[in-house]
C-alpha cells in the first residue's frame, strides 16, 4: 500500500515512514511545502493529513489533484505516532 502523509512535525519524520514500514506500507512524508508538493504526490492509495499543522492551501491543491483518483483520504488533528498507528490498523491491518 502507498501511503502520503501532508503535515507532521520535521523531527517525525523518520518515525512516521518506519512506522508505515512495520505496516508494509511505502510512505512519502512532506511536512512542509517545498516546491510543488502536488506534483510529487503520485497516485497513492491513502493519504493522510495532519490538519494541525499543514495549511489549508496544501490540502485543498491536494484534494484537487487527487480528485477522480480511488485514493482514500483521512484526516487527523494530532500529528502523533499513535495517531498514525490508528489509521494504519484501520486501513494497512496488522503490523508485521
């Protein structure tokens, strides 16, 4: 499963694709926009933002791109790990 995740905090980054990995997930992590985010998206299976701390121009260009794609979009407040546990249970199943 691909998985996108728009938000987070920089530090966590490196913990949040770990964390995708024991889920056997491929992930992209873009915590702050540098460039032009959506064309480095892709076509992603789940995206997930952390609505806390990305601005809300980034999610709409986002939503715009992904529009007409089967690609499954979650959103959470917190930007924690077990926030991002929760939604790869949901979605990924159990860890490896």
């Amino acid at each position: 499963m691909s998985i996108v995740i728009l938000g987070g905090n920089e530090c966590m980054e490196h913990r949040y694709k770990a964390l995708c990995q024991t889920y056997r997930c491929q992930a992209k992590v873009f915590t702050k926009p540098a460039g032009s985010v959506k064309s480095r998206l892709g076509s992603p299976d789940l995206m997930i933002f952390f609505t806390n701390t990305i601005s809300h121009k980034l999610v709409y260009g986002a939503m715009s791109k992904l529009k007409g794609q089967n690609t499954i979009i979650e959103r959470c407040h917190t930007s924690s790990l077990s926030a991002l546990r929760g939604i790869l249970e949901k979605y990924a199943g159990q860890a490896s």
